[in-house]
C-alpha cells in the first residue's frame, strides 16, 4: 500500500547572523524519552545547539505565547541573545513542537563552519571549518566545549564524518584530499591516512552505515570509494564519474538507506542518482517504516522535495518518482535536510536565508 | 651511333636540375634546422634538467632531514611516539631510499614523490607540528571559493 506524504511545517528558528549551511540531529537523542537535539552551523562561525522542550501537551507552547505577548512590550529592553532564546521559545503554531536554543558553540573558528557530525554515541560533535581545521567539541555540562582541533588540510575543510562504531573519522576539503583520523582513548586524534585521488574540490566525504567504507563526492564530477587495505592502507577501489553512468558536474551530496545496500548522490547537473551495491543486507529490519526509503532534497530553487521508490512494476529496473514539492520551503537557496533520529519523522531545513526549519512528514488521509 | 647529346636528354637535364632545386633547398633546410633544433633543444633540456634536479633533489633532502630528526627522537624516546607513527616514519625512509634519484626517466618518480608528500602530512598532522616544504606548489588554487 502506498501511502501520501506532506511535510507540516512545525516551527522556524532564527538567531544565525549568516546562511545556515547545515545541520545534524544527535544520534543518541529521539528515542528513549530523550528530547530530540540537533546542531547547525553557519557562516558566521559558530555552531548552535538545539533541544527540543520536552512537552507532552501543548499547554507549554500557549504559555510561551503569552510570555512572547509581555516580552514584545520588554523588547526594547532585551538585547541580543535574550530576545532570540525567548523568540526561540515560540511556536509557529500550537503543535508540541517547541525547540529551543541550547548553546552557541564560538570563539574557536576564525571563518565559516561548513558542515558538522555528531559521533555515534552522541558525546562528541564534529565541525568542519574554512579555517582549515576540524573542532571536536564534547558537552560539559550546560555547555559545549572544544576538546581538541585537528590541522592537517591546507585550506577550506567541507565535511566532515564518523564511521558507524564512531572509531574513525573522516574529513575533506578544497585541498583536493580526504583524511582519515583515528579516533584515540582520551579525545586524542591520530591522522591514519592522507588520501589524494580528486582532481579538485571535495564537497562531502560520508562513511557506510554498516561498513568501514569511505565515500567522497567532488567537483571534479565523481564519487570515490575508499577502502583499507590492512593496516592503514588506505585507497581508492572506485571512482563513479561520467564513463560510468555518473553525474556531469559537481557532485553535492550523497547519502545512504538504512540497511546500506543504496546510496542516492545529488549533483549540479540538476540529477540525483540511486546507486546500489551486491552486497547483501547487513541490517535486519525490525519492523515496518513505511517512511524509510524516502528521499529529501533541499535545492538552490529554495524549495523542498519527497521522492519515494515507484513501484508501479511498468519498468523492469527500480524507478523513483517525486510525491512533494515543497516550493518557497525557505526564502533562499536550501543547503541542508536532515530526517530526525529514531522514529521521530522530524525533518530539519537549513538555509541561505540563515534560519532552520522543523517539519514533520505526516501521512496525507 | 650518334656522339651528340640526345635533346631530349638536355632538355630533361634542364628541367631536372630546377627540380632538384626544390628538393635540395629542402633538404638543406631540414638539415639546417635539425642541427639548430638538435642544439636549441639540448641546451633546453639542460636547463629543464637543473631546474627539476634543482628541486627534486631539494625536496628530497628536506624529507630526509625530517626523518633523520624524527628517527632520532624516536630512539631517544620510543615511549612518546605511537607505533603508527613511528611505522610512517620508517615508511617515509624506504621511500626516500627507493626515490631513484639517478634515473629520472623511471616512471615510479612522480608516484613515489606523491606517496613522500602524503606520508609527510599525515605525520606532520599526527605530531602536531606545522612543517612546511616551501618549495612544491600547494594543491588548490589560491582563488577563494566559498561554498
């Protein structure tokens, strides 16, 4: 049975002085009366941290209403950071929805903060920076704090990833080259490897959800498979360009399905690609989600999409076909989406308008 | 027989001698060429040769500078190092060794040069020093991109 989906636009937050690049939900949170968390960061150098309010009734978000009726009159006598945590305190609608600024990670990049990852375990939170290093930051407390900065790329980093047991670390940058770090007892990081292979700028690096494979998309128009060899040798076992069915100019993005046997790539050539291995499944499905096995896109049209595999059986290969069009999703160009962590259906916008969005795919009656 | 000349035959000796003139400029041209191309090209070759020896050999000799260094601290002190390291080190002095610094038409020479660069970085990284070798272009352009 195929159901409908929408996306309910939830809640709008705003306090980043600059476009938001992109955001990472915490793995450890969403399950287990844990309130959602999620990070985005931002041209403006710094990384924010957000929780959602764990509400059970929406009495809490009508409280926040009124508050946000005595605090407009107070306005003029709030500066700063205090007017935005209580604006942050207000939903757009009545929906429990209500996340809150929880931190504001800065005065440790020196330019943008590209993209971040938490580690499996949720304890430490990984930020790539066009400063050419890589924060790792652990949460202490109320508070984030940077525990340790990896140098080793000589200019821009632009992503930044955990392998699935979070033992290994992997960031990429404009300086054509992907790095793999170990990650050490004691917050320690040693650099395992140095990978050359892109002939420029590589966009993103993600490792397998199950497997201790490295991906790297570029905009030299390929995505490169990486794999080790026994001890830290570390090399290239693929390359998906052009002559084999791949993209015609800059690969984006890529990302994996939950049992890791498809991977979708996005390029500016305005195609995604479904890619898909031999490999059998290494992931027992507990259970149905109907909703896993969706695709979301953010595009520099500023709008938002769904796409779901067809199976209206006319063609002998899977095909995939788009169900939503969220258009105007956001006033400028969408960077990032990020579906919420466990079975929350929460999904994450993050745009060049400097604000990040909450949604919620509901199923359409 | 008639010991005067055939006129045919004159009058093909007068003809050949202006076709031979095309083809003996030309030959004398490509053989004027040849010689000055023989000598510009030499001369270019060396400069090439001094110029790529020049900082071959420099670069080279920087990483063995490192290594001599590293290799020494590590004898010194084996407990700071962590064997990771200390394998890349000694990876980093076979390459160097294997460099065939003689035979410059090998085709392992940029392979082994570019697996030097990377074992250089990724120790640098894991020692936490800021090395630089000055002398090879970086990787990227200098031009900003901001995405």
């Amino acid at each position: 049975m195929e159901l409908d989906w929408e996306l309910r636009e939830l809640q709008t937050l705003e306090g980043h002085k600059d476009r938001v690049w992109s955001v990472a939900w915490n793995p450890a949170t969403g399950v287990a009366g844990i309130p959602p968390m999620f990070a985005s960061c931002s041209g403006d150098k710094t990384v924010r941290v957000w929780e959602q309010t764990p509400s059970s009734s929406s009495w809490d978000c009508k409280v926040g209403f009124l508050t946000s009726a005595t605090a407009f009159m107070m306005f003029r006598f709030l500066r700063g950071e205090m007017w935005l945590s209580l604006h942050a305190l207000w939903c757009v609608d009545d929906g429990n929805c209500c996340v809150h600024l929880r931190a504001v990670l800065d005065e440790t990049h020196t330019r943008t903060v590209r993209s971040c990852a938490w580690s499996p375990s949720g304890k430490l939170l990984a930020t790539a920076s066009f400063d050419a290093t890589t924060g790792i930051w652990e949460n202490v407390g109320d508070d984030f704090e940077c525990v340790s900065t990896l140098e080793g790329h000589e200019n821009e980093v632009k992503s930044v990833s955990w392998n699935a047991s979070g033992s290994l670390l992997a960031t990429c940058g404009r300086d054509k080259s992907v790095w793999i770090w170990e990650v050490l007892p004691g917050k320690e990081f040693e650099c395992a490897s140095v990978l050359q292979g892109h002939t420029q700028d590589v966009k993103m690096v993600m490792w397998h959800p199950t497997m201790d494979i490295l991906f790297s998309c570029s905009y030299d128009n390929s995505v490169k498979v990486w794999a080790e060899d026994g001890d830290d040798d570390w090399h290239c076992v693929q390359t998906l360009n052009e002559a084999n069915n791949g993209h015609s100019s800059t690969v984006w993005a890529l990302s994996f399905n939950g049992s890791g046997d498809k991977m979708v790539t996005c390029s500016d050539d305005l195609t995604m690609k479904i890619w898909g291995t031999d490999l059998k499944k290494m992931m027992s499905e507990d259970g149905y989600a109907p909703w896993k096995g969706l695709i979301v896109t953010g595009a520099a049209d500023d709008a938002i999409r769904l796409f779901v595999e067809s199976k209206d059986g006319s063609v002998d290969e899977p095909s995939y076909k788009m169900i939503l069009r969220k258009e105007k999703a956001h006033d400028m160009d969408v960077n990032s989406v990020q579906w919420g962590p466990g079975e929350t259906r929460l999904l994450a916008s993050a745009s060049d308008d400097g604000t990040i969005k909450i949604w919620e795919l509901q199923p359409v009656a | 027989m008639d010991p005067r000349p055939d006129p045919a035959d004159a009058v093909a000796d007068l003809f050949d001698s202006s076709l031979n003139l095309e083809d003996a400029h030309f030959k004398e041209g490509y053989a004027e060429g040849y010689d000055y191309g023989l000598e510009a090209g030499r001369e270019e070759a060396r400069q090439v040769g001094l110029k790529v020896g020049f900082e071959t050999g420099e670069e080279l000799g920087f990483y063995r500078g490192c290594v001599d260094v590293w290799s020494s601290a590590i004898r010194v002190d084996p407990e700071r190092f962590s064997s990771r390291v200390q394998k890349s080190v000694k990876t980093m002095e076979l390459l160097l060794e294997r460099y065939p610094v003689l035979d410059p038409e090998n085709e392992s020479v940029q392979e082994i040069m570019g697996d030097l660069r990377l074992k250089f970085k990724a120790i640098c990284a894991s020692l936490g020093v800021k090395l630089e070798y000055k002398g090879y272009p970086k990787s990227a352009d200098d031009k900003n991109m901001e995405f």
